[in-house]
C-alpha cells in the first residue's frame, strides 16, 4: 500500500509540474481592444490594438485615437508612424479580448 501511495504522490507532482509552465490569463488580466480606421490616402485599414483601462470602454480607446489621427499637433504614432493627419474614420472596435 505505501508503494502505492508514493506513485501517487510522484503523479500528481508531475502533472502539478507540467501545468505550472502555462501562462493563462487571470480574471485580473487587462482587456484589449482592436481599432480599425480608414483614410482615403492610407493603403489599406490602419489597425491599433491597446489596453483598456479600468472603468473605460473599448469605444473609448478607440475613439481618443481617432481624435489624435484627426489632430494635427499631436505627435503619437500610429498606423505605422504615419504623418497622416485628418480624415480618419473609425470603422470597427472589437473589444473584450484578454491579454496574455
């Protein structure tokens, strides 16, 4: 019966080992949101992704990024640093996913 026992006990180490290396997010993990955006001059949609902080909405993220593309004097970078500034449009929010 000891020998059973000590079996036992060397199984679940093992699996408590082999489930240690997995990293799955917690319910604390920060949610992110994906903007998309659109502008004539741009090839292509412009995709962001970002966080969403605690007490805001993905709609939110999205839409303080479009106010910056549509500002000329600020300096963020986006849709892959460019100097686009003006006309962009907010095509879709997709929200809720959690990070890693």
């Amino acid at each position: 019966m000891p020998k059973r026992v000590a079996v036992l006990v060397a199984l679940a180490a093992l699996v408590r080992l082999s489930s240690a290396g997995r990293a799955e997010p917690s319910a604390d993990s920060p949610k992110t949101v994906t903007c998309s955006f659109s502008h004539p001059a741009y090839s292509g949609w412009c995709k962001q992704n970002a966080p969403i902080p605690k007490d805001a909405t993905g709609d939110q993220v999205c839409q303080d990024i479009l106010r910056c593309l549509n500002d000329t004097q600020c300096s963020e970078t986006y849709c892959n640093a460019t100097t686009l500034r003006g006309g962009w449009k907010l095509e879709s929010v997709d929200a809720g996913k959690k990070s890693p």
